[in-house]
C-alpha cells in the first residue's frame, strides 16, 4: 500500500490549476472518443474455426467505417460456408460483425507492428494473416527508401513465428494527396519482388494487389475508404482466401455455421417446438437429432436462422429478464442479432442478455428465454 503523504498540501497557483484542467479535459476526450468509435481490447470471440489475424493500420481497424473491411469479408465467409475466428488484440465494428478481433492499429507504422508481432504470434497463433501495412510510411515520409526492407523483415518474422500460416500481403491502397500517392506506387512496385522472394525461399506468402481495387473516388478523407471501398477490399482477401486451399478451411467444416447448437448444462439441443414453422413458434431444448427444425445457420447480419427464412427471436422486442425466444420472419431488427462469445455464452444483441435455460433445467421440452449473462452451464452453448 503506498504511504499517505501526511504534510500539508500546498495551493496550486492559477496557472497550475489551468494545466491540470487541460490535462483532465484531454483526458476524458480520449475516453469519450474510445468509447464512440468501438475501438479498444475487450473478451477475444471465438468459435473454433480457422484462425485469421488482420493485421495492419487504421485501414484493418476500420476508421471511419468501425469494422472496415471485416464486415464484408466475415459476410462472404459465413455466405461461403467457411468457419473463421478472427483472432488479435484489438475489438471493434458494429454488433453485426460477427468477430470483432483484429490486429489493426491506427497511425502505427511497418516497425511499430514489426516490434510487436511475436508476442501477438505466440499469443494468437494464426493460421492465415492479412498484412495491408505501410499507410503510415507514406503519410509521415518515414525512411521511405527502407520501407520495402522493413516490409520484408516484418513478413520473415511473420514467417519464422508461424511457420505453417499463409501470409497475404497487400499493396496499399491509394492515396488522394498527388506526392503520397507518388510514395505509395513506389512502395507498392516493390512489394511483388518481396514476396516472390519468400515463395522462392518455401514459405506460404501471397500477393493481393489491393491498389487497383480502388479509386480516390473510394475515400472518404483522402486516406480511409468509404463503407464501399472498404467493401471492394472484403471482396480482394476473400478471392485471395479462397484461391490458397486451407487457408480459410473448407466449406462445411466441423464447426460451420449451419448446424446444431448444444446446452452445455443440458446436453440437448435448441429446437423448434414440433418442428413448426409458424411464427411465434417457441424455441427450446430437446434431445438432439440432427433434423432441419435443430439446424441453426448464423449469416452475417448476425442471425440464426432455421429452416431458410425464419431467426430466432426475442418476443416483443423485450429486454426483461424471461423475455420468451421464439421464431419469426427474419426483419434485420436486433432482437434477431445474436453473438457468439468465447465462453460459449450467446448474447442476444438488442437486449445485451443471454440465451439461457430457465432454472438450470435438463428436460426434453424446456422452453428458452433471455437472462442477465451470469457464465453458469444454462448459459453456455456448443455448435455441433
């Protein structure tokens, strides 16, 4: 305990005082602007699929359009069947992100990232990497004649810490500023040289030319795409994913987003009561089966869907504790939205409460609603 300075405190004079409010106000502006961008560290998500690192500056961390290009990219993956932990020590991006884990740090350059990634390797072990880096090189005329050299210095640590990962490298995307985008064309003509190299060398490296997918017309400040520009990036990693086997698994996994979800504290599956499809139907949870009213498919809107058209709903709208669960047309509202969690929990989204099991009941036929999240069994869930 540290000792509690006994002698008189002295008065701070007006100038003093005035340093220490500006310190404050600075202070609580950074806590405010945290909190209205999403951005910060929080519980990894995980489901248990292929584990992916995003890994760069802003442009991974989704300024301007929280998420960025996640959203998009996590969409085609879940559309495509693929089963993908984002993996990092970042969280952002709206609630339907399905994964907010990222490796995305705004204004950090090539050697901030390059001292820090072997711990994030060990922490993390990825096993496919997304590297769109060096934005920042440019933007701050850093060293820019070694960029390309700290590029490749970053990609062989990359390599030598997760020797079995595909690593895909990006050129980076344009600038509006005439004499940064004359810098970035410079560093991106060298990048494919850097991983023929690697290629040549035996290791899993691939190159995604991200510049030509899109235009200044794209940006939104002159640097950060628009919600558009950063989906037209989403598309350039997916196709780049899907064109290296096993880089993203296979369609259908174990694990893959359509299929049974198991109590952990039952051991029974969540079920459509007598397999009907009529709305307002209560979802429960019964010995599992294998059948199409246990088959839950989560899409990138954050749903879960059963049999095609219906989500797994929170009656009314509600958000009170025992708020019943059922089936209804799938709306997009966010009492349809529902989150994954890395303790197995699933939170219903527009109530911030968990799916749970009433009472810690086992039974065949036990009706399902949403509860303060606690961590107990009747709140944890496996796919299956």
């Amino acid at each position: 305990m540290t000792p509690i300075d006994s002698a008189p405190a002295r008065t701070a004079g007006p100038r003093a005082w005035r340093r220490r409010c500006a310190a404050a106000l600075t202070a609580l502006a950074l806590v405010v602007a945290a909190m209205a961008t999403g951005t910060g560290t929080a519980a990894a998500e995980s489901n248990g699929g292929t584990r992916v690192m995003p890994l760069g500056d802003s442009i991974t961390e989704g300024t301007q359009v929280p998420g960025g290009y996640r959203i998009g990219l996590w969409q085609r993956l879940l559309g495509g069947r693929y089963t993908v932990d984002f993996v990092g020590s970042q969280f952002n991006g709206p609630a339907g992100l399905g994964d907010h884990d990222h490796e995305g740090h705004p204004g950090w350059r090539i050697d901030q990232i390059d001292a820090n990634i072997s711990g994030w390797l060990r922490s993390y072990t990825p096993r496919t990497v997304l590297l769109h880096l060096g934005t920042n090189d440019v933007l701050q005329n850093y060293n820019l004649a070694g960029a390309p050299q700290r590029l490749s210095t970053l990609i062989d640590r990359i390599t030598a810490g997760v020797p079995n990962a595909d690593v895909f490298v990006a050129t980076i995307i344009p600038l509006s500023n005439a004499g940064q985008e004359s810098a970035a064309r410079a560093f991106n003509a060298a990048i494919p040289g850097i991983v023929q190299s690697k290629v040549s060398a035996g290791k899993r490296v691939h190159l995604v030319d991200m510049h030509s997918k899109l235009t200044t017309a794209d940006l939104i400040d002159g640097v950060h795409p628009t919600a558009g520009g950063y989906d037209k990036m989403a598309a350039a990693w997916y196709a780049a994913l899907q064109s290296a086997p096993g880089s993203i698994g296979e369609p259908g996994d174990p694990g893959s987003t359509a299929g049974a979800i198991r109590g952990v504290g039952s051991g029974r599956c969540l079920d459509v009561s007598g397999a009907s499809q009529t709305n307002g139907t209560p979802v429960q949870i019964y010995d599992c089966n294998g059948q199409a009213n246990q088959r839950w498919e989560a899409t990138g809107a954050a749903e879960l869907r059963v049999f095609g058209g219906k989500c797994l709903d929170v009656s009314g709208r509600g958000t009170a504790d025992g708020t019943q669960v059922l089936i209804w047309d799938c709306n997009g509202q966010n009492n349809q939205q529902w989150r994954f969690n890395a303790d197995g929990s699933i939170t219903a989204i527009g109530a911030n409460k968990c799916l749970d099991v009433p009472n810690y009941s086992t039974a065949n036929g036990v009706r399902l609603q949403i509860w303060s999240c606690s961590g107990a069994a009747n709140q944890r869930w496996t796919r299956i």
